[in-house]
C-alpha cells in the first residue's frame, strides 16, 4: 500500500524499533491490537448496559457506580450512551 514519504518514514522506524522482519508484521499487530480494543470495549458496554438494569442487591450502589466509572474511564466515548 502506498504511503506518503512521512508516515512511510514512520513505519519504517517503528519495524526497525519494534525488532519487526517486515512491515507486514507490524500492520498484523496493529490490527490485532485493534481488534482487542474493539472487542474490549464491546464487552464494557455490555457490562455498562447490563449493570444499568440489574438489581444491586449483593452490590452496593456505590460497588456499582464505582465499577461504571472505571469502565467509562477506559471508554470515555460510552459515557455518551448513559
């Protein structure tokens, strides 16, 4: 794929730091690492979205919101959705 001069230069210096063979090694990881975000952040809004409607009779209000609040600190972009 076709890069401009500048973000190939940082490709390249990111596979020669990252002790990477290839860029193509270094393109999986990234969209590897991609997919665990997405996959991650899709499990904290169902856990959001589950917590919202769920009694807290063994929670405490407080366990509750201090667990959305972590959540929402790692995806601020869910807060949104509340």
């Amino acid at each position: 794929m076709p890069l401009p001069p500048d973000l190939k230069m940082f490709v390249d210096r990111q596979v020669q730091a990252g002790g990477y063979e290839h860029v193509s090694e270094y393109i999986r990881r990234l969209i590897n690492e991609d997919q665990r975000r997405k996959t991650r952040e899709d499990i904290d809004r169902k856990l959001l979205e589950a917590l919202d409607g769920a009694p807290s009779s063994d929670w405490s209000a407080h366990d509750l919101d201090s667990l959305k609040r972590r959540v929402i600190e790692r995806h601020p972009e869910l807060a949104d959705e509340q």
